[in-house]
C-alpha cells in the first residue's frame, strides 16, 4: 500500500512578545462535553450539524511565480494526496514571470477573527517553497488573499489568517481525547475542487502512527483513523463529530491508486489547537526534551527485564549533560509514565514529551532493576544545544557527533587503528535512523578520511548519493544515502 499525503527548552521569551502583537491571541471555542445520547429523540438525519459545521470549511487555492521558457520539476504536489492544476507547456520563446495555480485544498475557520488551519503542505510550492499567493473562498463564495501565520511541517499544520469586515462562522471544537471508536464523523472539504462536500463515517482507530511513513522522518504522527470517505483536495478539511465540532484536519489516505479506499487519517484538534497557538503566539512550536534515544520493547527484551509486558520505552542511550542525565535517568530503564499519562512505545514517549514546554517541570515514572522509581526532570528544548563532548552542529539531522578520543576507544573498545568520527547516538527521528547506528565509526565521506564533523560537512554532497565508509562492531563497510 501506498502512503498519500493529503493536499493541502526553553521558548524564545523576547520574540514571542513582539511576534503575539503582529498576531493577535487566538480565541477558538471549545466543547469538551462528550458526544451522548439524548433520551426520546431519535436521530433521523444530520442535516443541521452540518449546516452548523459546513460553512467553517473553507477552499485553499496557492499558487506560484514562475518564469515562462524555464522547465520546472514535479511539485511535491503530485505525488502526494493533492487536488494538482495540470501543468502548462513551458514557452519557451519568454522568460517573464507569471503566477502560476499549484493546487486546491481545504481549511477550517477556528476563530471569528479569521484564523484558519489546514495542512502544511498546502502552502508549500514547488521543492518546499512556501507559495507566494494563498486565497481563500469561502462558503459564501466570498474570497480573500490569506497571510500565512505559520506552518510546522512535523505536524502537518499551518496556520493562516484573512482579515473580513464581518465576524466569520467559526467551528467548535470538541476535546479528541474523548472521541472513541465507533463515533459517528463527517469528513468535510473540497474534493477535486466540486464543492463542499460531506461525507460519512466512523472513527475506526486512534493513535494512529506509522513511524513517519506518512508525514516523513521525524515526524509526530498521532492520528484519528476514519472510514468517511476522503478524496483528492479534502486536505486540510475538517473531521466533525455527530454534534458538527471539529476532532481532527483529514490529512492522509492509505491507498494503491490514490482514491479513497477507506483508510483515512486526520490530525486530532487537540494537536492542531497546540501547535495553532503556538505559531501565532511565538511564531514557532517550541518542544521538550529528555535528552535520551529511547526504543521499543519487544517480547524477548520484556522477559530479559522481568516485565509481564511490552509497554514503555527503553532506554537506549542518554545524553551528556541533558536534563535525563541530569535527573538519574540511566540506559536500561523503562519509562512508563510522564506525570499521569502512560507510554505504551518510543514513539509515543516522543510524542508526550514533545507537546509539553521547554522548562517545565515533570515526573517520570520508569522501572529499574524490577523497582519503580519516579524521577523528576526540567525538560530542555530540541531547539537547544547538546553540551559536553558531543558535537552540537553534527551535519547530519538527529546525529549525535564525537571524536574518537581515548575515553571512546575505551568505552567502546574502539581499535587504535580505527580513526574516524564516532557516532554517539541517532534519534528516532532522524532521517538517517535506519542507515546510521550508535558506536558506529564513520572512516570517510565519499572516499576522503575525516576526523571531526566538520570534515563530514565538506565531503556530504546535497543532492547526490553519498558514500559513507564505517566500522561497526568491528567489521567495516559502505553506507549509501541520498542527503
């Protein structure tokens, strides 16, 4: 099966300031009641939850400058779960510029100011370039030119905001957490740019993840899985439930032709609401950190430790002097709590940690040895350094970095012959999670030795295949990725 995209430490105090009085505060209504039946009434028809609902979901057109007589490469856009404009022959004769429609997609109104969210990857253009027109139309046919407020691509959201003379009808939002399988949805948007439409269905799963099989490598996926019908341009529509409140912004489909098959994937409101308040309050989406390389459990490694169950996240590797070293956390402890909410996996621990702020203070509970300890941690900010020994400006994204001095060659038990750069750690999120391994050493970059990270930095050739030659428990061999 193929994975579709749908179409469409501590925060930075003194900016956020001064970015919160471009934008004002967002002022979403929320319901947190759960969805329940009302006794002697039988529901016959949804009709008025989605005349409620329906006029929220708006149509998001970008499009792009380009210059005519230049042949431009495949958007993005085409290969993802995407309403494209069909492209126009180059003119080869002219180079003047001209704006160019890139595609159609859907929004939702979550604030009668004119804030709206859909997905991140509808305000980008070709090779990730944000475009340089967003109009929005609205149910009343009424269009505006939308400013792009912000836009968090390991999310999928952005946030955009269009200035009206009248107060626009804003959706409410229910809490996702409550949503449960089986719960009546509608997925609302745009699909092939005919209208808005509607259609039905169930929540069939929560918690999706696909260990960034969908939104890409580092990515936090967390999704609401539905079987409502979800087609080409309904990215960044809503998901509503059978009171017409916003759970969730459709996002992806699993399918082998790119129509619905009825596998759909929606962002739940709770992390779009996070991450929208974020971008228009500090302009970016400050996230914790542990400071640790944490994995899953698998059933062998569960009776190695003693553990009736396979849910936690081990601890592979601490960081030096990261807020986890800092509060006692050790490589062989499981994590099974964050203050109250449980982890079950790695990716789920990565996901809690990374919805909290940078600073704030929280309780981990972990087994160690067969005993429970709760340790308490001041988290730090993935958009803050790595002290100590390792190397803070690695070239390669989610690669921890360090010289192979005499410590590692005894922590290790690195030969004397083995010269080279050692890899301390590579986060679940990394891209390069499924090539590179800690303890490796890597020898050369494309055929020259290197010894520091910098070295690494000036061999890596973007766009192209490069060749990396390693030594890994104590055979050596070649490592190809395209950077």
């Amino acid at each position: 099966m193929k994975y579709a995209t749908c179409f469409s430490l501590i925060s930075l105090l003194t900016i956020a300031p001064l970015f919160a009085e471009e934008h004002p505060p967002l002022n979403a209504k929320v319901d947190t009641q759960p969805i329940q039946a009302e006794a002697g009434k039988a529901l016959v028809s949804y009709a008025d939850v989605l005349d409620q609902a329906t006029p929220s979901v708006v149509t998001v057109y970008t499009s792009q400058i380009v210059t005519v007589g230049q042949v431009r490469t495949l958007p993005d856009f085409l290969r993802q779960f995407a309403q494209p404009v069909p492209q126009m022959e180059p003119n080869t004769g002219s180079t003047r510029e001209r704006k160019e429609p890139l595609g159609v997609g859907s929004g939702v109104i979550i604030s009668t100011d004119g804030y709206i969210v859909t997905n991140h990857h509808v305000v980008q253009g070709v090779r990730g370039r944000q475009a340089d027109e967003i109009r929005v139309r609205l149910n009343d046919d009424s269009e505006y030119v939308a400013t792009l407020v912000g836009s968090d691509s390991k999310t999928d959201v952005a946030v955009l905001k269009i200035d009206a003379e009248v107060s626009l009808p804003a959706i409410t939002l229910a809490d996702s957490e409550l949503i449960r399988v089986g719960d009546i949805v509608f997925a609302i948007g745009n699909p092939l740019d005919v209208g808005l439409t509607a259609t039905q269905g169930i929540v069939s799963a929560t918690g999706r993840n696909r260990k960034g099989e969908i939104l890409g490598p580092g990515s936090y996926e967390n999704f609401i899985q539905t079987d409502a019908s979800i087609n080409l341009g309904n990215s960044g529509g809503a998901l509503v439930d059978a009171w017409g409140r916003l759970i969730g912004i459709n996002t992806a489909i699993v399918s082998g032709s790119g129509g619905s098959i009825g596998i759909g994937f929606a962002i739940p409101v709770n992390m779009v609401l996070n991450v929208a308040s974020n971008l228009i309050e500090r302009g970016e989406v400050p996230r914790g950190m542990l400071g640790l390389f944490p994995g899953d459990l698998t059933r062998d490694m569960a009776d190695a430790f003693g553990l009736d169950s396979t849910r936690g996240a081990l601890v592979n590797q601490v960081q030096e002097d990261s807020p986890a070293a800092s509060a006692g956390v050790r490589h062989g402890d499981i994590i099974v709590k964050v203050d109250d909410v449980e982890i079950d996996s790695a990716a789920q621990l990565r996901l809690v940690v990374s919805q909290i702020l940078p600073g704030t203070d929280v309780d981990l509970t972990l087994i160690r040895m067969g005993e429970t300890l709760v340790l308490p941690v001041t988290l730090g900010s993935l958009n803050g350094k790595v002290s100590g020994g390792l190397v803070d400006t690695s070239p390669l994204k989610g690669v921890v970095l360090r010289a192979v001095d005499e410590a590692v060659r005894a922590d290790f038990s690195i030969p004397a012959e083995v010269e080279g750069v050692f890899v301390a750690g590579v986060s679940s999120d990394s891209p390069f999670v499924d090539k590179l391994e800690a303890q490796m050493v890597i020898l050369e970059v494309n055929g020259a030795a290197v010894d520091s990270a910098d070295a690494i930095a000036d061999q890596l050739v973007e766009g192209s295949q490069n060749r990396l030659y390693v030594w890994a428990k104590g055979t050596r061999g070649f490592i190809v990725f395209k950077l």
